[in-house]
C-alpha cells in the first residue's frame, strides 16, 4: 500500500460531486469517511461532537435571527420579568436536539421537544425536567407550530433523507416572523419549504416565515470545531499509522465501517446518502 | 398647566442636541425623564428592565461576533467536551453584569467579574456559586485582560462619565481578536479605545482586537424592551394621569427626581450628564 | 392589670361575631391579635408561618382535585414523558403565592406567576427562572384563564377586602372543569364566584368551573401549624410575660401594633376587617 | 385469523376471573398483554408509562392522608421553617420508588430510599444526591419504620409475589398514624397487613397504622394516564395493524412475549402472575 | 497628628493584654480596630470574609477529626450509596454557621441549623431547602446532641460572650467520640466543656467527646486570608491615606465606630469585650 | 472441600509477600480475591464503594494539605468573594476522579478533569457541567500542571500498572509548594516522582512540590468503609455460603473472575499485577 493513496477524514461521499468519487477510483485510493465510523451500538464518535457544537450554537444563532436587525420579531429568547420568555419548538431529541435545548434552557427559552421515540424524550425529560415533551405526531407538529417562536429540526435517521415534518401548508398557521431552522438540511432537510442557505446569507423568507438552513454549522467556530475533532479523530488517525490502513479495518469494526473505497472500489454504497454532519 | 405641554417618556437630555433643549424651553414643557425615576435606594425602576434586557444580550451577541464568519476567534462559548469554554471577563456586577453573568453561563462559558464593591461581588458570588469574582483593581484588570476571550465593559456610576478601565496598552497584552464589549458607550464608554457603533456596523478592530460598541442594545429586541418598558412605566403614567402632574411629582419623590423642565425651565441640571440606558 | 383579662393570640375580631366583641368590652379584656404583630417593613411575623404552610398545602390539595375521583379533569401536576404538566397560574406573589409556586414547581407542574408589583414579580422571577411572570392586568388574567387547568388567587392587600379579579364572565372561557382555588377567602375572596367552603366539602362546581375557596386551610395539618405557630410566637409571649402586658406594647411597637382592645376599649378599629389568615 | 377474535390492551389474565378466562378459550381469541411487552433488556415499554405515573401520584396522596381531615397526623410533607419535613420510607428503588422520590423531595420532604441491589441505589443517590439510600435487610427495615411518617412500598419482582418486607411486628414499633402505603399491592402487596382498598374507600387503621392499598392507582388520572398509554402503545398497535397480528409477534419479540393465548391457546402461562400494574 | 502614632488593622484589644494597651496610653496612638468597623446595619464588612473563610474551613476540618488516625469515629462526611451520610448540627445561622453548611451539603453531608432567630432560619431555609431548621431551644438541643456526629458551634453576639448552649451533661447523651466543634471560642465558647486549643494541638477528648476549639481558624490559610482582608480593609486604609485620620474618622461613622484609643486615650470601652474573630 | 481451607475477601496476592502465597499452597486454600469480582461489562463490584469512598476523602485531604500548618500554600480550596479558588487538576475520569470531582465542586474549587477516553471525559462533562474537560496529552498534561494548585492522579487500568504522567521534569514548572496527590500509588503511582507513605506520614517534599502518595485511603474511615464492603459483599459471601465454593464459583463468572487459587494452586497469575484499591 502506498500511502498517498489513502484519504481519512470527513469525507461526504455521497454529496460529493462526481469528479470527487471518479478521482477516488481513478487513483484507486483507500478513503475512511472519519464521519462514518460507527461504533457497535450506533454512535458515531468522530461525527458526535460536531453534531454537539452544531447543537449548540442553535441557540446563539436562533437569539441573533429574533432581532430587529435581523429581521426577526425582536423578542429576547429568555424574556424577562413580566415578558414571557420565547417559545421554542425542537423536533429530534438526538444530540443536535439535545445540545440545542440545553443552551436555549440555559438562556432562558420555553422548549418544547418532539420526537417519535419515547425512550430518547424520557432521556431528555430526565436531563431536563422542566421542559415539555410530545411524541412527534403530525397533529402535534401541527400544534405547536401555532405558537412557536422557533422551530428547530433535528431530525437524523442514519443513512436515510430527512422525514418532511413541517409542510407549506404549516407556514399559513405560524405567527408572522416565526424562525424555522433546519439543521437536517444536510441530509435534504426536514421542513418542506427548506433550501440551503450560507453563512453569508444564512436567511431567506417564505410566507412570511424566516427559514435558516445553513449546512455544517460548525465551520464558523473553526478553532472549538478543529480541536473536537482531532480530540475525537486522533485515536483513529494513530490507528491507522501503527497498524497499517489494512489491518486497521479489518482489525477495528467501527474504522472498517467508514471505509468508501477500498484501493479505488466503492464499497458501503448503500451508506453513500446524503451527508450527515449533523444529527 | 395645558397637557399638550408635558412630556413623559425617555428623554436622554444629556445626550440631547441642542434644539431638542430649546424646543423644551420655548415651548414651555414640563418634561419627565422616565430614565431617572429613581427610588430611595437608588434603583431606577423604569431604566432597570431595560438593563436587565441589555445584560441578557451580551451574551448572544458575544456568541456571534466569536464566530469566524463575523471576524471572530471562531470559539464556541460553551466550548465542548475536551475543549475548553470561552474565558468570559465581564467589568461591572450591577444589572447588567449580573443578567449577561447568568446568561454567560447559561451558555457553559467560564465568567469572572470585577468589581470595585466588594458586596456587590458576593452578591453575585452567591448568586451564582461558579464564578470567580475578583476586586477590580489596575492590577486585576491587567490579569484578565491576558487571557480573555471576551471583555464586557458594563460600568454605571450613576450621573457621571464611566471610568476608563481598559487602556489602550492593555490591548497590546490581549489575545488576537479578543473582544471588548463596551456597554457602558452610552456613558462614554469604560474602554479606552471605545468609539459608538452601530446595530448595522457593530464592530470595529483596533490594535487586533474587536470592539462592539453599540449603545441602546435593547433597541433591536423592540417587541420585549416595549412589554417590559410599558410593565415598569405604566404605574407613573397612571399617576399622572390620575393625579396631574404638579401633584404627581409634588407628591411621588422618585417621579419628582425625574423631572428635567418645568414649565419650560430646566431643573436638576446636574443630572443631565450622558443617558443612561445601561448600568 | 388583673392578668386573666388578657389575652393574647389569633383574634381575627374583624370577622369575629358581636357576642365575641361586647365579651371583650364587658370583661374589660386586653386583646392581642397575634396575626396582626407587625414589624417596621411590613413583615407579619406570626401570621408569615401560617401563610408559608397555606401555601404549600396548595398543590397538593390540587393534584387531588384534579383527580377523577375528585370531579376533577384527571390529570397529573407533573405530566409524564410525552404527555405536557398542568398549566398553573398564580395571582399574587406574596408569601402564599411563592411557596405554592415552590411546591408546584417541585411537582413538575408549569407555573404562571402575576402580580400588580413588577418588583414582586422580579423576586419570583430570580428564585424560580423556569416560571413565566405577567403583570396582573385584566387582558393577562382573561389571557391565561382560556388555558389553565387552575387558578390560584393568594392575593392580600393588608386591611382590605381582596379585590375581585377573576369575574363571572372568565369561568365561559376557561377549560370545563378548571379548577379555581381562592386562598384570599379569608379576606372575602378574590374571585366573583367564591364563596367559603369547608375541609370537609371543600368544593362546588359552577358554571362547570370547580371552586375550592376553603379558609384556613393550615388548620388540617395541625401539627406543623402548631409548631410553627409556638416558634413565632414564643418570644411575643415571653416579652409578654417578662415585661407585662402594659410595658410590652408601649416598649415594642410591633407588638402595640396588635392591640384590639385595651381594658375592653375597642382599637386600632380601622385595622379590624376582614382576617387575614394566608397572604 | 379473523380480527374480531383478537384482543390487544392490558389483560391482567393472572388476577382475572374464571370466566374472562374462558371466554378467550371459548371464542379461541388471541389475547396481547400490552403489560407484558418486555424489551430484551427487561424493560416492559407499555407498562412503563403507568408506574412512573403511579410513582409521581404517591407523593400527593400521601400529602392528604397526612392532613388531619383525613385521619392523618397532621403534618405537612415539606415542614416550614423551623419544623422538620416528614421522614419518608421508600422500600423498592424502581421505576415506582424513583417517581415517587422525585416528586417527595419536589415537595420537600426527606427521603429514605431501601433496595436489595446496590447498583440501584447507586443510581437513585446519584439521581437525588440528598437522598439516604440503604440496603434493604431485615435490619434496615426495622430501624427505619421507627422514625418514619409515610412507608411507600414499590417493589416489583417481574412474574413473582412481592416479598412482604413489613410485618404485623413493625407495625407496634412505628409512631402512631403513621401512613403505609402498599404499592405493590397488585402483585399481592409488600406488607403482611395489606389488603387491596378502594379509591372511594382508600384507607383503613389497623393497629394504629393507617394502611394505604389502592391497586390502579393512575387510574384516576384518566387523562394523563390515556395520552401516556396511547404514545406508548401506538407502535405496537400500528405493527399489529400493518403486520398482522402472526406476523406481528412472530418479528417482534418484545411483543411475542406478552402474547397470553394464541387461537385460545393459553400460553406463556407462568408469567400469569398477580397482575403487574405498577413497579 | 504625627503619623507614627496611628495604628489601624486587627486589634482585639478586649483580649490583649496589659502591656499592649499600656504602649496605647503611653505612645498617645490613635488605634483602630478593623474588626470593629461596622456598617449602620450591624454588618461588620472587615470581619465578615474572615467569618466566612472560618465557616468554609470548618467541613474540610471535620471531615478529617472524623478519620480514624485523627482519632474520630472513622466516617465519611457524605458517606456513600447505602451507608448513610454523617449528621451535622450547626448551631448558629450567622455567617460561620451559613457558610459551613454551604460546604458541608457540598460534601454531602447532613445538616441541621439551629438559632433562635426564626428569620435567620428561614433564610438558611430559602438558600439551603434540604437543611433541616430547628429553633435554638434547651430540648430542640438536646435533642440533636443524641445522634449528631458533629455539633458546631457558631454564635456571635456582638459586643457579648457567647452564650453557652451545650453543657458537660449534654456530653453525656452523644455518642462516643462525636465531635464538638467551638468556633465562637474566641469570645469564650458556647460549649460549657470548651478550651482554647491550638492548631498543632487542636483537640481534647473530655467524657468520650471530641473537642476542637481552635481561634482563629483562617490564620491556616494565610493567603487566601490576606488577600481577602486586603480586598475588605483597602478602601478603609485609602480613606485614611486619604482624608488624614480625624476627618475619616469623623466623616465615616463606620470607622469611627472602630476607634479603640484616640491619642492614647482608650474610647468606646464597653465594645472591648472578647474579640470577635469568627461569628 | 473443608470450609477451614477457603478464604474470600481482599486478597491483594499480587503485592503480598511471598509467604502469605506460600501460605495459601501450603495449605491448599481455595482463596477468592473481593476486589476481583467482575461483571461482563468490566466493573467490580466490591472494589467500586471502596474507590467511591477514596474518591470522596481526596478533596477533605487536599483541603487540610493546602493549609499553612501542614505545610501547604494557605490556601482555602473554594477561596471567597473576591479571591479565586483553588485550581484542581484530576488525571483520570474514572470512579475515583468523578467522586473526587464531584466534592472539590462542593467545596467551590475550580476543577479540569484529563483523561484519554472522550467518552468517560463527556459522562462528567455531563454530570458536572461547569468542569473544564481535557484530553490527557502530554501537551495537555505539561499546560495544566503550570498552574494547578492540586494534582490529582486517579488512573487505573485493570491488571497493569499505573502510566507515569507526570514526570519530575514538570515539577519545575509547577507552582511552589503545589500539591500532587498519587491517588493510584496502589498500583505503582502514576507520578514519576510518587513513593508510597502512610497516613502517619503522609507527605514528603520533593522539589519544591508535596507528594501525598498514601495507600488504601478508605481505611481510615473504618467504619463507612466496613458498612460500604458489607453492603457489596455480602450477596457474595451468601452465595458462597449457599451453594459451596465449587458450585459458586462456577455457576457465577464474577465470582470465578476473582480465584487466585484453588485447593492451593495459584491461577488466574496474569491478574496478579499490583493491587487495585483503588481506580
């Protein structure tokens, strides 16, 4: 094996145009997608701490888009004495949702989460006591879209397109204003109105109701997100480097999983969905 | 005494130019600076929620000009596991201090505040057991200013100018692209190196490090500050109303002390330093 | 002074029946209402306890009355994982109100606090961040009747009747078989449709609104009330006894606060309305 | 299969009368006990729900039969200041004992927690940290009933009697009126002196000791306790409906475990132990 | 006025002896005693982060008096899951006794507060829920004596001895080798069998019963105790600079209440009772 | 099998002198090693209270060591308004480190927790949320030792001795009179400069820095300790009592984990490495 035909780390394959993947096998290069590795019980351990970080920053994104000068209805997430704090709808109680409701707690907000398992809502009930929880049924999207302030989707179903959880038709009942945030849009999105947006211009308005769909999220907090990943990334790296790229994947289940293209084959084909940076 | 003459709202008179002055004058207005209510304590009951409100913004706030794609250091303040959260030095632990504190940590970031009143620090330091609070001294200040990420300047000494606390020397001994956020501009400012911005145009860099100086912060979160304005004034407008003015202010002292033109002639003339919307 | 013509204890004359009031007169008795002991600020020291266990008796009495086999909406204080917690609005931030928020609180429930004193509400807000505070106008109150499954009035304005802020009219909008609890009945109630029950038929229904106006509610749990009751109270009994009754209430004005009749001579009337039991 | 001989929903075939039996037998009916859904690990998803509800009433009942309007002693869960909170026993550290913990402490009482495995009181005292856990041996139990105010049984051994962990003995050595309450009584009850009451008669004295026994307690909670029903078995309800109901318990064996009688076939008959309601 | 012949810092002149005061006479010295510096609401702001260090000291003492080489009973402050935490009783809710609850909930352990003011109770309730509060009777304790591993002591009557609150016969009643702690020996102790001891020799055992009467408990940690008296005494000490002695101490009541000799003669004697160290 | 041969409880035969082994073949003793009992998922049951209880003491400890009269810096762990806390590094997130964590946060200080493994660093992110979390790197390591006023070594890997972390190379860069705690000198220290001492003595100088390396810490709190192993222990000695060594040893796999030798024959050598009291 030589070792400039081996690539490993974030790799995103599947949305990756077609030049990418026919460099791959014309090279016939070796590349571990590190978002890829995927430990026995469904955990992604490279891939976990930027879905935190994204988690994360929601909520100091969500409190600049409720401004004025944002375009927003110019309320403040956590209130204050006799104003009631916004309403936050987050819909996927995985790490994204998760992270996302701890800060918007932290600052303040009312948060409501959905989510169609009631095992990950228990998970976060106990977390976080005083927040609501409903299973995520259409009628109760249809519910809560009436007086949400925000809502986040956090939807991530591993290898598979964002489900459709907020149609066009949800947008006539929302209050004018209201901010969607669609942090599954790497995987196609989850509102039905969603398209990609950027850091640049990260809004757009659709009947009357601001859309936020950045992908990768983390890329604007470069320093925290480059010092998670080679936190999370190094053991893999240093795997690799001791024992060959060879014996690491066949050697360690969870680096075999990620593994695109072997010597320029593609393999794992069906994992090759969309992108999946954040969930 | 012809209603039409009278005015009650915030007048910010110091701040005023010159005609607004000669306005109040010719017309023989009775004015009332909502801004300086203020009760035997001190506390000012109208400007409070407005301050409380601007002390929750700093963090948001804070958590977007960290960002790359705002100039920033791109740090998350929270930090996430295995990488450390943001250094927070916040100067001040009056209204504002204390609300963008709790919201600081709110986010998961590490505060220490300053203080030149010992009870007002351990009034904090009750509040809120993970602090470190530290008595702000040239020497303290010089300390923080190495090693933080961010600054919040939120220094109110009721009718005078803020004290400078960070000089332009310090600067030269802080982190590349730290941020200074002054919240005291409205008073001139606590930094050195301060100079008013704008909502639209909030920073600038000087030296290498970001300056956020935008007064009225509240401004763009005009849905709540106005809830919140109307909660804390609506008990003089009725007092007036009910009562008049002569007798109203004749009669409530804290209303008396807001009072900035009589029958066009101005009163308490050593108040009328700048406005303060934040303290 | 002869010592057995005084006495010293819970009076509550201004509700007492004539008979109680000429047995004063004729026996030419010296009468101490210990409920009304007030210190400089306010404060009602022995009457405070009472107050504090009214109001965390409050929620318990609510969840049973919620119960079904109480009449109730069947429905639990706290919810569980997917199914949201009752919606509790309280009126009044006095004592009553913010030890049954406690309590409510602790029990998982939403609670909703409004007060006509912003600076109440801001206490409430700093001890219970989760808790929505409103200023208690009659747009709020009608506002948040059309969704709580109770309402708690815990309103006292000291030597006054309670005010009416909950009308006839409310119970249309609100949900069937809402729960109203008045705990100012002491003072004549603070709901247009209460009238006092008993411990033993602590409810009636109409308009298909429970009502629960019981007085005294601490006399059901006697034992703490009498602990509670004797730590308050002892040193008032001692300055009593070690002083005599003459010197005691000249010497502490708290005290001489409290006299209602001195050697039979009727006081302090203007003081004499209805009792003030909770607040 | 005709679908009008199925049955899914609770059963509670073991606690069942001859006839409901029979009746399966007779119309060769396939019975689901939705109760006995047990996931690999031993959870039971459906049940689940209905113990944490169980769990989060016991407090508030235990709260009332405490009052003395209800026979009780007369003593308020959380004490006030200066008086001690009530001393609560809670033998059985499951899903039962940690609701009801959580809720105890919520309203401010003491909480004693007792289980034969560490482990679980490992988690409790992590969960609750002010929480005394102690191994619960013959020991254990006898000391603790001395001092304690309420005794909550909720002991749940999955297809078996429950253990009697009180005896008649304990009963003499406990403070007069204090309050047992038998949650496991559906499984035959934890104390030697419990039998199965009434949520219209919920109590009866025996020496001295008030014993609580109501079996179904949630049920009067109908509300919750249906939403909390429905979320929980809506999968399986909709796998029956889409697989068919062989196909159903033949895939998923979490629902083939609580199959009871299968064409009116009785089967998995020694998990037919008293009813398993709470635990 | 020569300077020289000024002294200002910690005097405790009520326990110096002869020769001290002498050299005050003779050198006609202005002296101040920092300790003695008092605000008009009784609050002594040089003294208390003294008190509140000493407070915080006490667990981390106790907790090793408690090993076993140290001589205790050989227990763990917060013991662990299934052995119950140790039982502390606090007599005093000053700023010592708030101070060493604080630290020792935080370690884990039990904690009853006594005094005999039920408004410093509750405020020991509101910021410590889980602290049992008891009024500071002969039988409440009593009481507490039998099953309290650790009693600590923590009276300050301004200007007075402390009064004595645990007699040698009480020590008859505790368990054997419980530990009495006298942090008010410095104003001659509140337990009838206290001494002074020292911290190289810090306790005694009398009656089976340990002792430690250490004054001055901060003295140990000299760094954090200087910068704290600095933090505390700083602007005092510039006042002087500042002003010149007589006019600070004429112009700040607070310092002049401090004066113990003024040109050598001794003033305000009645406060030279034993010195205050820790309360 | 004679009863007379067998032995269960700590056994700690891999640092055992030569003739306690000898001993055991001698007399052909069937000897079962406590501290080696282990479940399937790697954690030991009886151990795990001891490492809890070590955990817990390490805080209490430091606490004293830091003190002037035992010769540490004077300095007070959770400092006091105005002067920071102590500065605590914990190397190893396992049992001893989170207990260890979780009472130096009680106590107010200031806590960075270092480990190799993200995960076991995010469990205590979680459970402690204000801990600063670092990836244990000899770069990380050198940092943190630059300002640390305590360090902490808790690092345990079963069957092998303790990596050597901190080098005597650190030691000049660490804090004058800092202290190292080698909470893993049980297993050969992870301190390159540790030597084991006694709680007689528990500490020697080196370099400037404090060792404190005391072994089996949980013995000088006896009495927790004893209840602790009895608590963990006793469902082993029953099993054994029960059903007989050789059938319990064979039917439970975590008993026959901990065989050290059988009828006199030593096995399981490979698990002989030094003893594991504490991780």
């Amino acid at each position: 094996m030589r070792p400039e035909t081996a690539f490993a780390g974030f790799l995103h394959l599947a949305s990756a145009r077609q030049d990418k993947i026919d460099a791959l096998t014309k090279n016939r290069i070796t590349a571990i997608a590190f978002e890829q590795i995927e430990m026995p019980d469904g955990t992604r351990p490279v891939l976990r701490p930027m879905s935190q970080i994204g988690g994360r920053m929601v909520p100091q994104i969500a409190g600049l888009l409720l401004q004025n000068n944002a375009g927003g209805k110019g309320i403040l997430l956590g209130g204050i004495t006799g104003v009631p704090a916004a309403e936050i709808v987050v819909i996927g109680a995985g790490v994204v949702g998760t992270y996302a409701t701890q800060v918007f707690l932290g600052m303040g907000a009312h948060v409501i989460v959905l989510d169609t398992d009631l095992k990950a809502l228990e998970k976060i009930q106990d977390t976080f006591p005083t927040v609501t929880t409903l299973i995520s049924s259409p009628r109760n999207i249809s519910r809560v879209c009436t007086f949400a302030d925000v809502v986040v989707g956090a939807i991530l179903v591993i290898g598979e397109k964002a489900p459709l959880v907020v149609t066009r038709e949800h947008l006539q009942t929302m209050k004018p204003r209201a901010l969607l945030m669609d942090i599954s849009i790497d995987q196609g999105g989850c509102f039905e109105t969603s398209r990609p947006t950027t850091h640049e211009h990260p809004t757009f308005i659709l009947d009357g109701i601001i859309h936020y769909c950045v992908p990768n999220i983390p890329g604007v907090v470069a320093r925290t997100a480059t010092y998670a990943y080679v936190n999370a990334a190094l053991p893999y790296i240093l795997e690799l480097a001791n024992l060959g790229i060879d014996q690491a994947i066949s050697k360690d289940e969870a680096l075999g999983h990620a593994v695109n293209s072997y010597h320029g084959e593609l393999v794992n084909l069906t994992r090759l969905s969309p992108k999946q940076m954040v969930g």
